[in-house]
C-alpha cells in the first residue's frame, strides 16, 4: 500500500535568515523518516529484544523489510530513557573481556532497574555520573576500593553500604586459608583413632571383595585434577622459593602470573596443597551394594540373578545398572587389588575423609541448627584440639549472626574481640574492616544491599551472548536500559 501525502511548504523571504524552506510537520511522520512512527516503534523494540540479526529475521517473517544494520542504527538512534531522581544506587562491575575490559553497571536499588551503563570501570566515569546526579544518599558496592574511592569523591555526604554476601564471602576466603594450614588437625578429627590400613596380602585374602576402579570418564576426570594437582604443586614451590628469598609480594605476583590471593594462600604453607579427592557421584544401586557384596562375596556371581533379588527389595531402575557393578567386582578380582578401607561417606559426612579446608569452612559459617550430629562431633573435636580454631569458629559464627540479623551495633564489640583473638587469619579480617568501617557497619545495619545489581549482570551477560560478543558498547547500553 502506498500513501500519497500533501504538505504545505513555506518560503522565507528574509534575506539574513538560514533557512528559506519550511516543510509541514505531520504528528506521526518523523522529519526525514521515510517510515511511520508506529513501525519505527516496532522495529525498535525487535532490534532491543533480539538484536541485529535475529531482529532482521524476524522482521522479514512479519513482513517488515529492514537490514540489521538499520535495526541497529535505530537502537542507537533510541532516546535515552529518563533516569529520573535515584535516591538509593547500587554500584558494581561487569566483564567485556573476563580479566582484561569491564565497564560499570548503575542501578536504581529503589525501582529495581538499570539507570546507567558505563564503558570503563574507573572512578572518573563514576564520579562524573555522581555529579549529574546529587540526590544520591545510599550507595551499595562490593569492597572494590575503586567504586569506595569514586563515591567519597562524587557523592560525599551519601551513606556507602558494603555488600553483605561479600562481606562472608571474604570471611569465607579467609577461613579456607587459614584451615588450609591446619590439614593434620583437620584430618586426625576426622578420623579419631583411626588405625593404620593392613594393606598386606593375606588382609586382602581374607577380606571381601569391593570394586575400586572408576569408569573411563571418571577415570580422565580425576587423571585431568592430578594435572592440576601437579601445577598447583610446582606453583607452590616457586611461591614459597621466591618469598623464602626476601621478593616482594608484588614482584612474585609478577613474576611468575599469579594473582596476589593465590600469592597470600601459599606463601606461608609449609607443606604442598593437599591432592585432589575423587569422590564418586551418588547412585541409584547405592542403597542396594552393601547386599550385593554381601551375595558376591557367598558365591553369586550371575549379575541376572542379583538383580532380580534386589528387585524383590524394592530396586526399580534399569538391569544394566546392576550388571555394570557386578562386572566392576568381577574386574576388582581380576586385578587383585587390594580395596581401600576408608568407607564411602555420606552427603555432607565428614567420617572417614580428610575434609577440605573450603568444607569445613563452610561447617564454620553454617548456623548450629542446620548441623547435623555427626557434623557437630567432628567440629567438637575439631575446636577442642586448637585454640585458635575455637576463636576462630566463635567469632564467625558472631559474625554471620550480626550479618543475618542487621545488628551493625555489635560491630565495634566484634572488633575488639577479633583483635585480641589467637586466630591471625580473624585479627587480618578484622583489620580489613576497620580500613572501612562506616560502610561495613551501613552493610550490616541498612536494608540494602548489592544483590539486586548481581541480578542485573547476569541479565547483561546473557544480552551480551545473545549477540555473540558482536555487539558494540552502544547497543548494549540500549538494550540493557530497555530489558
């Protein structure tokens, strides 16, 4: 269809003025556009919704006909949307390039929506964003000093509001390094008077028979954590070398690639970090193996015939399932090997294993009441063999509970104690604080917090994919205040 329309010109007959042709305006024509504002916003919200090709392909199966380089000029040809008053922003970083380029994301905490994007993440951009916008009175950020420094500058009298999960989070990390240096004590709680493995010949001979080699891909998963093992190994020698010689940490950090967390957790390990613990994942015969070893060990070796007994018991999943195992005891006979004792524990057990320094930090931050029994005796033991670990524990748990609770009156009492604790990992947690304590106590007394804007980046990174990592600055900011 096409439409023939009349308009009015208008001619200016003063010599000084610029113009000597006016055109009419139509209210639904745009000046120079040679479509209707009604498809223009069509278009529009195709390209911020799909992008540039897609939005292209979609168009044409409705009959629009536009390239994808039209649709993307359109999207950064958009009006900016009003950001109006922001009384409440949430400052955090996002990932162009993980490890290279990041820009800033802006949020709203009030209205829960993306005020601004920013191409870099530096305090100048902040800080000229804060000037155009002085309402500002609570800003919640991560422990960034970049985004801590930008807002002292540019928004002065605002309250900044530490992130809550950061705050545990960076107690998390704390804990696992310090754990870390304490593996023997770890280990012997876990397995109080544990007596050595009989690993001899004749133990084996009289011993049942149990599988102990992984499937295939298991196999390659743990040869592949070995690898690893044995980087981390390596790496931690030329840490400890290069810190035993007097470099600087800055310098090791240099040298030899590493990030300066990976510097402060090896730096003062006397031993190597601990191997890698292959843990099976769980499965659905395993209530049932405790009864098939039992009849394998009797003589049974005809895998139908077991299966068709634990069917009786209530089995009900695939025959291949139960043959596989059998097959995996009849190759454990073959190899005479002989089994290890340590027992496949429990989800969430500690009985029998050498815990990692991260779960049992984690048994640290959980609160007493979602603890199980067995959980309860292994950090009894745990805490009564070190006195530094019982400080520790102590105050982390004060400190998830004055997190959880928003009681940032307790801050200062906390301080003191952490300060005077025999845990060294707690007293430098507690220091950190103290270099930002106006915002560590707004953290832990206000009801904001950064979780909103986490949300929000991970919306950005899927906008981001969409677009394969094509898509420039421009188009990202429009479809990210649009989404």
């Amino acid at each position: 269809m096409t439409l023939c329309v009349r308009v009015r010109r208008y001619f200016c007959d003063e010599p000084s003025c610029e113009r000597a042709i006016f055109c009419e305006r139509l209210p639904d024509v745009a000046a120079r556009a040679r479509k209707t504002g009604r498809l223009d916003e069509a278009l529009l919200a195709i390209v911020l919704e799909l992008g540039g090709r897609a939005g292209a392909r979609l168009a044409a199966e409705l009959g629009l006909v536009v390239g994808r380089d039209a649709l993307v000029s359109r999207a950064k040809g958009a009006a900016p949307r009003d950001e109006g008053k922001v009384r409440v922003l949430g400052v955090d970083d996002f990932a162009f390039r993980k490890g290279h380029t990041y820009g800033t994301v802006l949020v709203d905490l009030e209205r829960r929506r993306v005020v601004d994007l920013l191409p870099e993440r530096s305090q100048e951009g902040v800080v000229a964003w804060l000037k155009r916008h002085p309402e500002v009175e609570f800003a919640a950020r991560d422990r960034s000093n970049i985004y801590r420094e930008a807002l002292a500058k540019g928004a002065p009298t605002a309250v900044q509001v530490a992130d809550r999960w950061h705050l545990l989070h960076n107690l998390a990390l704390t804990l696992e390094e310090f754990l870390l240096q304490k593996r023997p004590t770890l280990r012997a709680a876990a397995m109080p008077g544990a007596e050595p493995e009989d690993r001899s010949d004749a133990a084996f001979a009289s011993g049942p028979i149990m599988p102990n080699r992984p499937r295939n891909h298991d196999r390659k998963l743990e040869d592949a954590a070995w690898k690893r093992h044995e980087r981390l190994v390596r790496q931690w020698e030329d840490i400890r070398r290069l810190y035993l010689a007097g470099a600087d940490l800055r310098d090791i950090c240099r040298r030899l690639g590493v990030s300066p967390r990976t510097v402060y957790r090896y730096k003062d390990l006397t031993e190597p970090p601990p191997r890698p613990v292959y843990k099976r994942k769980a499965s659905v015969l395993d209530p049932y193996v405790p009864y098939l070893v039992k009849r394998w060990n009797e003589g049974c070796r005809n895998g139908k015939r077991l299966y068709r007994e634990i069917r009786e018991q209530g089995y009900r999943n695939s025959e291949e399932t139960c043959t596989h195992f059998v097959s995996q005891l009849r190759r454990a006979e073959a190899d005479g090997k002989p089994p290890s004792s340590v027992p496949r524990a429990r989800r969430g057990s500690v009985a029998g294993l050498s815990p990692s320094s991260k779960n049992v930090a984690a048994l640290f931050m959980r609160r007493e009441e979602r603890l199980s029994e067995e959980q309860k005796e292994y950090l009894g033991r745990l805490c009564g063999a070190d006195e530094a670990l019982t400080d520790a524990r102590r105050l982390t748990q004060a400190f998830a509970a004055m997190t959880r609770n928003l009681e940032g009156g307790k801050l200062d009492g906390w301080l003191e104690e952490a300060e005077a604790c025999a845990a060294p990992a707690i007293r430098r947690f507690a220091a950190g604080l103290k270099k930002d304590t106006a915002a560590v106590r707004a953290g832990l007394t206000e009801e904001w917090s950064n979780g909103p804007v986490e949300g929000f980046v991970h919306k950005l990174k899927l906008l981001k994919r969409r677009g394969y990592g094509k898509a420039g600055f421009d188009l990202l900011r429009a479809r990210v205040l649009a989404a």
